[in-house]
C-alpha cells in the first residue's frame, strides 16, 4: 500500500499536553484560569451566594490537593457518574459531586448522564435516539436525594472529615450556574471609529468581564469599523493580521452582550479574503447569505453512485469506481446530530487507473469547512485487502456490514454513527445539465421554435436547480442530492410522514416537545444532507424546510434522470433530443390570439404584489406557450369530468421538467398550513398572486414560470375556512375541495372559456372569512387525473415604482 496524500487536522497531541499542564498546576497547588471557571462567585449583592462560593472555591483547592485523579475516579465510579472525560473535566466534576451531591440523570432522555460543560449549563450526554443526542439544558440540574458514596480511599485521606461534611444531602447548598459576563478571560483590543465611542466599548467589555488592550500584542481579538477594510487598516491591522489574530466588526460585540454569551468569531470575521493564507470560514459560521453564494458557486464533487470524487483527480486519468460481483464501491455518508452540533459527510470509493494499482479515496469532515477535512488517497496493490479495509472502514463508519447495505438496501441506524446517502446510477443534473457557457450555443444550434428552444434551454440548464438547492440548503458540493435512489427517497418520505402523524397524537410540551421536534429534524437533515441543519419548532417551518424540500429534491432527481449528461454530448441538437424525451408538444401562443389575451386579463386582474422585504414586484408577461403532453389528460379528457375551473398552479422553475414530463403529484403531506393543509391533494388558486409566490425566485433573477391548468372538482365540492381534521376521508374518496381564503375574486367578472370551462378571473376583494388561515381560496383535488396542464406563463418580475427603458442603439 502506498499513501499518496494525507490531510488531517486532528491535533492528537492536545490531550496530552492537557494531562501534563494538570500534573504540573497540582504539583504547583492550582489549575490553569481555564479549568477554575467553574468558581466564580455570584453576583456581588447576593452575599449568601458569595459565601458559598467562598467556600467552595476552598473545598475544590482541598481536593485537587489531597485526591489522585484513581480516588476521584472511584468517587466518580461509586455515585453513578461518568469517568470517560479528561482529567481536567473529572476533577471539577468530583469537586461539584462532592459539594454540591450527584448529579440525578438525565429528565428527559432518562438514561444519559449529565454534565458541566460550561460555566453556563449543565447538559446531558445520552440519546434521546439513534439519530438525535439529547438536548437537555439547564442553569439548575437534579441531584440524588441519597447521601454521597464515598470509597474507602478517600474515607482515610487527609480531607474525609471536610468531605463527610457535604454528605447529607440536607445540609447541601444549591449551585446555580451564571452567565451574565460573556466577555471574562478575553483582553479586546479596538480600532477605528465605532458607532459607540471607544470608551463606552471599554466600560461595557470591563463591566461583562474583559479587558481592553491599546495594543493587539496577546489579545483575543482586534475589533475594527468597516472602513477599516477598505481603507486596508492601519499598521495595527497588519500587525494583527500577521499574527494570525482574529479581527472582527463591532456586530460581535452586540450581540455578545445582547445573547449574554461570547459569539463565534468566526462568524463576524472581516479581513479573512484579505489574508494570503485565508483560513475559510467553515459555512455553518458565516452569515447565510455568504454561506449561500459559497455553495452555489461551488462544483458538484461527485455526481452519482458511478462519479469518481473530484479531488482524487484520477477521473482525467481514466479512473472508474470498481465494480465487483455486482457491487459498486462507492458509498456517500451523513450524520446531522443537532443534540452535539454536528453535520458532517464521509466518502469512500475505491478506484481503478489503467496501467495503475486500485486506489483507495477516503474524505471525512464538517460541511462547508474542507481547508479541516480528513482526506487520504493509497495505492493498494492487493485488491481482496483494499476490499477488506473498505468493508472494515464501512462498519467502523455506520456500525452495520457492507454486503448486506449495497445488495439489499439493509441497514440500521446506531447512535453517532453515520448513515448512508443511498445514491443513484446517473449524473446529477448539477453536474449533467448545461452550464451558462454552453446554453447559448445549444440554443443556437436548435432545430425548434426559437421561443420553445430558449424556455426548453432553461430546463436543461444547471442554473434553475442549483438555485433551488442553494434556497433550501441542498446543495452541498460533495453529495449528489439530485441523484438519490427512489429507495433513499422513500426513507425519506417514510420518515416525514411518520413524524407528522405523531405531531398528530402527542401532547408534549416544553424540553421534552424540543425534544422531540431536535430528533426528527437530525433525522431529517441525516437522510437530507443539507448545508444549513436547524432545528424545526413547528408546522409551518416542517413545510417549508421539510415538505416542499422534499417534493423539489424528487422532482430535481426526475429531471437529473432525464437531462443525463449534456457535458460532452456529441449530439448536433441536444434541447431537441431532450424535447422528444419530455414527450409533449410545446408551442407558443400568437399575443394577437383569444387564448393570450384571456391569460394575460386572468393574470393581471387576479395579481397582487409580491413583496420583499419593503420592496414590491409587479409582474408581466413575457410569453405564454401551450402544454400537450403524453403523461397529461387532454382538454378533450379532461371536459368529459364535470366542474371544469382553470386555475393558477404555483411551481419552482426547477420543478417544472417534472409536472410537463409526468404530471402534476400530490402533495407529499398533510398539515394545517397552505398548499398542505387538504392532505395530499393537487392545490391550486382563482389567484395569480398566489402562485406568483412559488413562481417568484429572486431579485436578481427576476424571471419565472407559472401554471394555468384546468381542475375538475366533481360533481360534489366541500368548502372549508378552516383546515379539515380528517383529510384521510376526503383522500380516500376524492372529493373536490374549496377552501374560502379572506380574499375572493369577484363572481360578477368571471367568465367561460372552451364552452364549459369556468374562468374565476375577477378582481380582488375582501370575503366575509376574515379569520381563515388563507389570503387567497385555493381548490383542491386527489387525483391526478383530474387535472390537465394547459399553459405554461413566462413571465418578469419587476420592481414596482421604477421605469424601466429601453434605449435604442445608435
């Protein structure tokens, strides 16, 4: 085996170092600053708690000076506690059992241990799940009413009288955590014209806990103005920057005394693109907005269960992913612990070069952080060894064989063990699909209407997906989550539906509801590997980071599996070859016809703004063009039905492919929220301004896509103001659907289009729901044959209030 490269920032020598400072500082009678934290007294007016801060800052001197780290492991061992952590952490956790008593276990998860990880909580070290550590926190932890267990080692040293003291529980004061000083142990240097004064920043510092430097010689931090980087800083800058010191903007220290905790300086970082090294921020640490242009800039690493990983660069020499007795060696991992803060990824292929031995390819880090990843590329000559070891590397990495995941999809989630990404034989349409440069010439070079060539154009483009991806949070560069089996899919469905039907059901409150909501979502992010983990609190954002993404993840992976590779097509028309794959007719509607004057009246009498921020867009038409498709019932089809409505379906550019090439799906879910708050139904408006909200992508891609399809409700339509509690009934029996939103278009302009097919198109005005969960009346059906695509309306999101002109070329 020959090892190529290796890069990991794992510092093993720190615990080390640590155990040798511990040995050292007892030798000398204390611990280092960092390790006393824990002894810091009470707020100054509340002299009983100073008293016995007093006290136990002398108790904890006595017992780092008469007990070994065996007897404090044995006291630790006696009264239920955990003994894995380092020295240091045992230490103060033997010194707080012994004064305080021992620490209960864990109220919500039950079974977890808890400890002091801070000067600001104690938390719990269990499981709340096989995918979710417990979240339990708090300033105030439970303690064993029962008195402490003390060893016989301890019972005959030097302090055991000291000890006995404190082991009735009744006689044990009661330890209360503070957290009123983010800045303590910090010296911060300032810089620049602040918006406050720098001495105010220096009696705000002072009065949480630090201390203000005039130099930047062994600070924590240089805080400076904005202008300072522009200005490109002063030679205290540079000197900062030299030394590697952490320079940040004047938002830290806000909302360091704001949230009464010391914020990540990573986060408020300004001059990092300055430095010649460049650290990188990890992304989790930026602002989202940066974090956003990061991702979508970045290059899809693997595209598919065959793609062989970018880095390895073996892919230009020939290299392929080695395929055995039916076996691809190739597997993509994820684990989002929002319990310990964790969202990483792991990737492990084993790889064959013409003229050159198998190679192993291992990558294992924090998303969005890769300067830090573990990453390691051998040579291996004995090919049943470089098996053996990635068959070993795949039961250390998820705690389950290979065989039996790869032949059969079998696999068991175990606690902090990663989970597979079940990846798909085909190129992710990130990787796949056009890129800007070759669209033009695409266009170009196609044979078909000229307008039908330039929206056929933008669905085999990479841009609309990435988009998406990056909106949601999907689109890490080293997963391909356009490429997913429709076996992970369903786990994913499966796992969503699950949940719902518990929120159905439960009546937690509280922890235990935070509980529960941390462990779906680590579940969920764990199955759907995304840059941006949260944690979701309720319905509304399980709609929108969970629901929907989910139903635009598997609408991606349909028009991943259609585009395929357009990279190197050789093809003299490929928008043509991809038209004849969708499988329908697409034409442009004449703007002198009866058909596009009618779209464009619907559009602009039932259209309100969309709003952004403070900003509102108008919208116009820019073209509207007419669906025929093979997977879509026709007009003739569909007029058979009874109650005909032509309504305004809302749709992602990026999900559109998807509904001309298969039709319109059902939502994935049902929650009382809307667009799912009717079960799984197809849902759509007498309002453009609804679906102008789905239409609508961004202001600096002003252009979007919406749906006229015509709905038949049937013979029988239930209206609601409110959402049904039982949407299984109305699944099951297809009933048609109206819910009354709290404004209604007036029925004195609605018209017929096609002999009998209602046209609500009307003005908007207020209805007499006022207190619907609505804004617009939405309709919906069960069955997808119930509806029928008939137009597809380009159009162009403007801002309101300006003018926009056309300047004619001299």
């Amino acid at each position: 085996m020959k090892v190529h490269e290796t890069r990991s920032h794992a510092h093993t020598s720190g615990d080390e170092q640590k155990r040798g400072n511990l040995r050292k500082h007892k030798a000398e009678g204390k611990l280092p600053e960092s390790e006393q934290s824990h002894k810091k007294a009470k707020p100054e007016n509340d002299n009983g708690a100073g008293d016995v801060a007093s006290e136990y800052n002398e108790f904890c001197k006595a017992v780092e000076e008469n007990l070994s780290i065996d007897q404090i492991k044995e006291v630790l061992e006696a009264n239920g506690q955990e003994t894995s952590a380092p020295e240091e952490a045992l230490l103060a956790q033997c010194q707080d059992l012994l004064f305080y008593g021992a620490l209960a276990k864990c109220p919500l998860c039950g079974g977890g241990n808890l400890i002091c990880d801070s000067e600001k909580r104690f938390i719990c070290g269990g499981e709340i799940s096989e995918w979710c550590s417990c979240v339990y926190s708090t300033k105030n932890p439970p303690r064993t009413e029962e008195p402490i267990k003390l060893p016989d080692s301890v019972m005959n040293s030097a302090i055991s009288d000291l000890i006995k003291k404190h082991q009735d529980p009744k006689s044990r004061p009661k330890r209360e955590l503070t957290s009123d000083k983010p800045f303590t142990g910090m010296m911060i240097s300032l810089m620049g014209r602040l918006t406050r004064t720098h001495q105010y920043w220096k009696k705000k510092i002072e009065r949480y806990g630090g201390k203000v430097s005039n130099t930047v010689r062994g600070v924590t931090c240089l805080v400076v103005s904005p202008a300072e980087r522009e200005r490109g800083g002063s030679s205290k800058l540079v000197e900062a920057m030299e030394q590697g010191l952490p320079v940040v903007s004047e938002a830290w220290l806000m909302d360091s005394v704001e949230k009464q905790e010391a914020q990540p300086l990573e986060a408020y970082d300004v001059v990092t693109d300055l430095s010649v090294e460049g650290k990188g921020i990890p992304w989790e640490k930026q602002d989202p907005s940066e974090e956003a242009i990061e991702s979508l800039s970045a290059e899809l690493k693997m595209y598919g269960k065959r793609g062989v990983y970018k880095d390895t660069k073996l892919e230009e020499r020939g290299g392929k992913i080695l395929e055995k007795d039916g076996l691809l060696y190739n597997c993509a991992f994820s684990i989002c612990d929002l319990g310990k803060g964790r969202n990483e990824y792991c990737i492990m292929q084993l790889i064959t070069v013409p003229d050159s031995n198998l190679n192993m390819y291992f990558k294992r880090g924090k998303v969005g952080d890769d300067p830090n990843a573990e990453e390691r590329q051998e040579e291996w000559e004995d090919e049943g060894e470089a098996i053996k070891e990635f068959e070993r590397l795949f039961e250390e990495i998820t705690g389950n064989e290979f065989e039996p995941w790869e032949r059969e999809k079998k696999i068991q989630k175990k606690p902090r063990k990663f989970f597979p990404v079940d990846m798909d034989d085909g190129i992710e349409v990130r990787s796949g699909a056009l890129g800007l440069r070759q669209l033009g010439v695409a266009a170009a070079h196609c044979k078909l209407d000229s307008f039908v060539a330039n929206f056929v154009k933008v669905l085999c483009g990479q841009e609309i997906y990435k988009y998406a991806l990056m909106e949601l949070g999907l689109d890490p560069p080293d997963l391909p989550v356009g490429m997913l089996t429709d076996i992970h899919l369903k786990r994913c469905e499966e796992a969503l539906l699950e949940f719902v039907e518990k929120l159905k059901t439960t009546k937690e409150t509280g922890q235990k509801a935070e509980a529960m909501w941390a462990d779906f979502s680590s579940r969920w992010f764990s199955l759907m590997h995304t840059t941006r983990p949260m944690r979701l609190h309720d319905v509304h954002e399980l709609a929108d980071h969970a629901a929907s993404a989910f139903e635009t993840v598997r609408d991606i992976n349909t028009a991943s599996r259609l585009i395929g590779d357009m990279r190197g097509d050789t093809l003299d028309d490929p928008l043509s070859d991809r038209y004849k794959k969708l499988g329908c007719k697409i034409s442009v509607v004449d703007k002198e016809s009866e058909d596009y004057k009618m779209v464009v009246k619907y559009l602009e009498t039932t259209y309100e703004p969309v709003k952004v921020s403070d900003v509102e867009y108008g919208v116009s038409v820019e073209n509207v063009f007419a669906v025929e498709s093979e997977a879509i019932p026709s007009l003739d089809d569909i007029k058979k039905l009874p109650n005909n409505v032509l309504l305004w379906c809302g749709s992602r550019s990026s999900n559109l492919l998807r509904h001309i090439y298969k039709g319109f799906l059902p939502a994935v879910c049902s929650l009382p929220v809307p667009g799912y708050m009717f079960g799984r139904a197809i849902v759509c408006s007498d309002a453009a301004a609804e679906a102008a909200r789905y239409g609508f992508t961004a202001v600096d891609r002003p252009e979007g896509f919406l749906v006229l399809a015509v709905a038949s409700l049937g013979e029988e339509v239930t209206e609601f103001t409110s959402p049904p509690e039982d949407t299984k009934t109305l699944e099951d029996k297809k009933i048609g659907v109206k819910g009354l939103g709290r404004k209604k278009t007036d029925e004195s302009e609605h018209f017929m289009w096609r002999d009998d097919i209602k046209v609500p198109c009307g003005r908007l005005v207020p209805s007499e729901h006022k207190d619907s969960p609505l804004e617009y009346n939405e309709y919906a059906v069960y069955d997808p044959k119930q509806t029928s695509i008939r137009f597809l309306v380009e159009v162009k999101y403007e801002e309101k209030g300006t003018e926009v002109v056309d300047v004619e070329p001299e």
